[in-house]
C-alpha cells in the first residue's frame, strides 16, 4: 500500500491543536512561501552559501513535517545535513525530487482545505 502523501493523523491533530481555519491559514503561507525556499535552496548551493541552503533545507523541513507531508520533510532533511556534502549532479537530482514532492504535497494540501 502506498504512504499518502499527507499523513492523515498528523494533519488531523494539526486541525485540532490549531483549528481548522488556522490551519487553512498555515497552508496558504507555506504555499506561498514554499517556492521561494525552494529558489533559495538553488540559488545558496549556486552561490555557494552553506548555511543558507542549511536554513532553507530545514525550513521546508520543518514545514513538511508540521502539516505531515512526510516524504517532502524527508527529502528536505537529507539536503539540510548533506546537501553540501555531495557532488553537484546528486544534489540537483535531490533538489528535483523535493521540488516534485513538494508540488505533490501541495496539491494534495489544496484538496484537504477545500474540502
């Protein structure tokens, strides 16, 4: 069977914890923000900036793991601890693995807030 692609759980104590509209609130920012953090993942690994790759890495990291988009939190956290630790080709291929899960994560987001 297939791991969805948002963990019900964790989104369901999300709602509880926060409210549902809050929580409507919180997605719309990530969606928003989410593609910037991505730009800024290429940009610092073009430019060579460690740590602000490490601080996008983890934001969208973090982010995943708050609405239970697991893979996207997983694949984030591996570019945040090696993302500079690897060559130049794995690490485009990461950053193109996390930016189709995240498109995966965010379309899958828009379904639970519309209902």
């Amino acid at each position: 069977m297939e791991k969805p692609i948002i963990d019900p759980a964790i989104y369901r104590e999300l709602q509880e914890t926060a409210g549902a509209e809050f929580v409507v609130e919180l997605v719309g920012t990530f969606l928003e923000e989410a593609p910037r953090m991505l730009a800024e993942l290429r940009k610092a690994r073009l430019n060579g900036d460690a740590e602000g790759f490490r601080r996008a890495a983890h934001s969208l990291k973090s982010n995943g793991n708050t609405f239970g988009a697991l893979e996207l939190a997983e694949l984030a956290r591996e570019l945040e601890l090696k993302g500079f630790d690897v060559d130049a080709s794995q690490v485009v291929t990461k950053l193109s693995a996390l930016e189709s899960e995240y498109l995966n994560a965010a379309a899958a987001l828009k379904a639970l807030c519309n209902g």
